[in-house]
C-alpha cells in the first residue's frame, strides 16, 4: 500500500512539474517581451541579457506612437476585427443552426466542403480576392481594395467555415426538445433561435467570436496586400519600427504590449465561457 501510495504522490509531483515546465516554456517569451519594453535599445542589444531592466524607462510607450503611427492602425484593426467578428458569429450561428437542426439532402457534402477550405493555404486565394475586389468596383463602383468594409469582409469569409463547425457541434449538445417546445408555444424559427437557443450557446458563441476576432487580429499576409497607409492594420504597423537603417527594438516592444491588450481583455472577460464552448465543441460531432 505504502509503494502505491508513493507512486501515486511521485505521479502527481511528475504531472505538477510537467505543467509547471510548459507554462513557463509559454509564458517566458511575452515575460521577455514586458521586460523588453521597459529597456533601451543599447541594453536589448548587449551582449549580457537579463530579464529585469538595468535601466528602467517609460519613454518607449510615450515614443512608440511618434516613431510610428500605432494608434492609429490599433484603431483600423479594432474596427476591422470587431466587425468581422460580429458578422461571422451572426453568419456562423445561423449557418449551424440549419446544420444541426435540419436535415436536408447533401448536408453531409455540404459540412464536408465547409471543413476542406480549412485544409488550403491562404496565399492561394490572394489574387482571386484582389481580382474580385476591382471586379466588385469595375460592377458597382464600390471600392473594396484599400477600405474597412473589404477588410471585414475578408476577415468574416475566412473566419466562417471553421466557426460554422464548432458553432454546429456546440448546438448539437443542445437537446433539440427545446426547440420543439418553443415552437409548440407559438415561436417560430427564427423566434426559437434568437429567443430561446442563442441564450443557451452563450458560451459557444463567446468561443467562436474569439476565434473569428484573434483570427484577423494577428493576419499579415492579406492586409499587406489589401490595404494602405490609412486602413493598415497593427500586425503590419509592428513592422514599421525595424527599417534599413535601424530597429528599435525597444518602442516595438511596447508596440506589441499595447497590441496584445484587446485579446488580454477579450480572454479575461470571456474565459469561463471559451472554456466550456471549446469542451463541447470538441466532444460533439
């Protein structure tokens, strides 16, 4: 008895010292970073490194908006990402809502198509975008190069596929006797949806507007291309502070610090329900 009872404490030192190791393997670049921002740029680039500042100073997060307009994409991103975070979720809860609850001839097919844009890389469909945007202004002459609305909308279709799915398999752990009790009290879909289901998804929805917010908040590639010096983003505006002649590491420090506030604020307010849209998004379907 007494071995067992010393493998089991052994196991459980073994487990807490494991957990212990990958939180620090996870948090010890963004302690770096902190730190970071809080030193010159001579001490970053000396030869002795150290996690507390020699030279402690504030005048990177006063200088980082004068080295570089980073307010100003901090606002292009805010309105791009919450926007495309509102219109996925409303589209992702819907389109989930048909999958779970109805069944139609190829919803198998459909839900498989939906999951296999997953497996493409995004490169692919940069020219396609640019061709289609100057197509849509060629049509209607509505500019989507260069703009929030295009922005949104490239974010919301990237977003969507991969949020139907986890927006489905979280409604598929909702019992569909609630939908056919408001019904029988008079509602009808849409009524049930927004009345009676979306109240319950809460924590799935809060997992899903997440995903579709971090999803554009950190995306290079398709910003590069599709905007200007007044819609860029703050993943591009990040870039700024390294040129051909300098880096300040520094100010880019601090930068990236004010950048991870929003998804700092988002996780902390929502965590208890991320955390229990994710389990049962990932334990149905």
């Amino acid at each position: 008895m007494n071995n067992v009872k010393d493998m089991t404490i052994s196991g459980k030192t073994l487990f807490y010292l494991a957990i212990i190791i990958m939180v620090a393997l996870v948090l010890a670049p963004y302690l770096w970073m902190l730190s970071a921002s809080f030193k010159t740029d001579l001490e970053i680039q000396g030869m002795r490194p150290s996690w507390i500042p020699q030279t402690f100073t504030l005048s990177n997060y006063s200088e980082m908006n004068r080295t570089v307009p980073i307010l100003k994409f901090f606002k292009n991103s805010l309105i791009i990402c919450t926007g495309a975070m509102f219109v996925a979720t409303l589209v992702a809860v819907m389109a989930a809502y048909g999958i779970s609850r109805f069944r139609f001839y190829g919803r198998n097919l459909y839900t498989l198509i939906v999951l296999s844009t997953q497996m493409l890389p995004g490169i692919l469909f940069i020219i396609p975008y640019f061709v289609m945007f100057n197509w849509i202004k060629a049509l209607t002459g509505i500019p989507m190069v260069n703009t929030y609305h295009g922005m949104i909308f490239t974010y919301t279709s990237f977003a969507i596929p991969f949020a139907t799915l986890m927006m489905r398999n979280y409604l598929d752990s909702v019992p569909q006797s609630i939908d056919e009790q408001a019904l029988i009290d008079g509602c009808n879909r849409f009524q049930a949806l927004f009345r009676i289901i979306i109240p319950l998804a809460k924590p799935g929805i809060a997992a899903v507007a997440i995903y579709a917010f971090i999803m554009g908040w950190g995306e290079i590639l398709f910003a590069t291309v599709l905007t200007n010096s007044a819609t860029r983003t703050i993943s591009l505006g990040l870039l700024q502070y390294i040129s051909r002649n300098q880096a300040k590491w520094s100010q880019m420090m601090a930068a990236c610090i004010v950048s991870s506030l929003p998804i700092i604020i988002l996780f902390t307010i929502f965590q208890k329900h991320i955390v229990q849209g994710l389990v049962a998004g990932s334990t149905k379907g």
